[in-house]
C-alpha cells in the first residue's frame, strides 16, 4: 500500500497537507486544483501508463454526472472515471470529457458514450442523440434497454450485517442517502436500504429509528449523526453501516465531537473503500468496490462497430467486492 510520504513525493506537496486533504480538513487552505491532485495520486499511485505504437481509434465521451469540484468529495465516481479513461487509452480511443455543468447537448462527433452516474430519462434521450452505444456504470439501466456496469450491492450489504452479527451486535443502524440527477428529474433511492431492511427483519433487528438518510456528504452525515447522539445518546446504534467514504468520515467525525469511542462503543463499516479510507483515523473497515475496474469494464462494452444497431441485446455486469477490516469496527 502506498504510504502518505510516497502520495507527498509524487504530488510534490508536503506530507502535512496530503494527510490533512485525505482527511477531509475543511480548515486548509488549498486549492481544488492540488486537491484533485493529490487524490489522483492516491488513487492511481500503482498505475504505470504503458505506451503503444498505435494510431489513435474513433472518439468516445465520458460522461460524469458530477461536477469536477463534487468529484473531490466523493473520489468513487472519480475513480471510476480514471479506471474508463485508462482503458480508453490502451484501446487508443480519444476521449471527450463532459462533467454535470457540461450541456450534453454538446456531445458531438463521437462513436459511444460511457454515462457515469445516474440519468433522467431526459437526459438519455438528449445522449442518444449524439449516439445509440451508451453503457451506463453505477446505474442499473438492463430494464430501459442498455448496457451497464454496476458493483455487487445485495451481497455486500448481507456480509457487513453479517460481520456485525457475528460479532454480537445487535442495535444495527444504516447511514445512507437520496440522490437525484442533475436535472431533479430522476429521484434515487439507495440499494442497499431494502437489503438491509429484509436482512436485520429476517433476523428480528430491524429499528427504523436506527436509519439515517442524508445526501451523502461528509457534512450531511455528521449532522445526522451529531443530532441523533445529542438526542439520545444511549440508544444510538452500536453498529454503523455507511453508504460512502465521505458520509463515514462525517460520522467519525461526529462520534468523535460527542467522545464515542470507535469501535468500542459504535463500530462502523463504509462502502467503497477509496484512498480516503487507509488514512482517516480511525481507519475505515469498508466494502472494496473496484471502481476503476467498473471504469474499465464500460469502456471494453463498447461495441462501436454496431453503433447503429437497432437489434443490440443490453448486457449487466455487476463486478464483485470484499470486505476490508481496518480499526472502525470489532
């Protein structure tokens, strides 16, 4: 595993300000620009780019549903952006890239689209007409008709409620959120809740009051968490499952302000596990999504030779992940 030293070395900034931004520090003061930065070391530290003598192929859009500065606070969808880009370059394909804040009524000239996020109905209408090859990753679109790449979430939910169980945990809480595409047309709900639900009901543990929704973000997770403990500490959740890195380190930070001691007296699971997990103290325990895989994987689904062919037969490819123990949970 690369070290904070080796992640300082290679962005050329201080070990102080790669442990601060890995963090999460709101309080430094540093560009987004050396943030970005130090987060594609981090995630891409193992990479070595291989050069091939070979022409350039046709142009391909990446598609991100976020915004390069919200990429930032949830490195799972910058991840998985680099894993597509990284294959794209070793199938010599010359990459447009179009964030949330792009028009994608903009996307022109270009054989296939790699859509990563969540979409509208809207909004696919408005990429088809650039181009019918549009593989989807992190949303499960096999229903409307088109490829997509999506990671194992009913599997991995049922080995942390497992974990938890094996463990002797009973008062199971989830910290989850609701998402919505960019243009409010499309309303999200978590996977990973009605797998929960059914699990800890199978199982006579199931407590509504234990499930915290947010919007995912670092900062809706400690007011979520802060809250409920002021409220009534003693019947907080003695577990925690977490949706993402950015919400766990929110509720770490939240447990930390009101003195609960992690994992003692709350241990906590995350989902995703990017480089933010290893170094945020305590660590995090967190489901491993190989998301630049999932990156990957899209971008060799493109079948830019039947771009036009009305008789495509959509294909879902869901990518497996394990559990990583660290020092947030027994």
């Amino acid at each position: 595993m690369a070290t904070i030293k080796d992640i300082a070395k290679r962005a050329g900034v201080s070990i102080t300000t790669v442990s601060r931004v890995l963090n999460y520090d709101k309080t430094l003061s540093v560009s987004d620009t050396t943030r970005k930065k130090i987060f594609r070391v981090a995630e891409d530290l193992d990479y070595t780019k291989k050069k091939k003598a070979s022409t350039t192929r046709d142009n391909i859009a990446i598609v991100q549903w976020y915004t390069e500065k919200q990429e930032l606070d949830d490195l799972y969808y910058l991840s998985i952006r680099m894993g597509a880009e990284k294959q794209a370059e070793k199938m010599h394909y010359k990459v447009k890239r179009y964030f949330a804040n792009s028009q994608l009524t903009k996307i022109d000239n270009v054989k296939a689209i790699v859509a990563i996020g969540k979409f509208s109905d809207a909004q696919i209408k408005t990429m088809l007409k650039a181009t019918k090859n549009i593989v989807f990753v992190d949303y499960d679109t096999l229903a409307k008709g088109y490829d997509c790449v999506v990671t194992d979430f009913d599997n991995a939910t049922e080995t942390v409620l497992k974990h938890f169980i094996d463990h002797n945990l009973k008062r199971i809480g989830m910290l989850s959120g609701v998402e919505y595409s960019t243009d409010h047309k499309l309303k999200i709900v978590d996977p990973r809740f009605e797998v929960f639900k059914n699990y800890l009901e199978n199982h006579s543990l199931y407590d509504p009051a234990n499930v915290f929704v947010g919007d995912f973000t670092l900062q809706s997770a400690f007011d979520l968490v802060n809250n409920a403990l002021k409220a009534s500490r003693k019947d907080f959740p003695n577990a925690l499952f977490v949706s993402n890195d950015a919400m766990a380190v929110g509720a770490l930070k939240a447990l930390r302000e009101n003195k609960v001691k992690v994992p003692e007296e709350v241990s906590l699971v995350s989902f995703n596990d990017t480089a933010v997990a290893k170094y945020v103290i305590p660590s995090l325990s967190a489901i491993k999504v190989d998301t630049s895989k999932m990156g990957e994987v899209a971008v060799r689904l493109l079948d830019i030779e039947s771009n036009e062919d009305d008789h495509h037969t959509p294909e879902k490819v869901i990518v497996g992940n394990r559990l990583i123990k660290r020092e947030s949970s027994v």
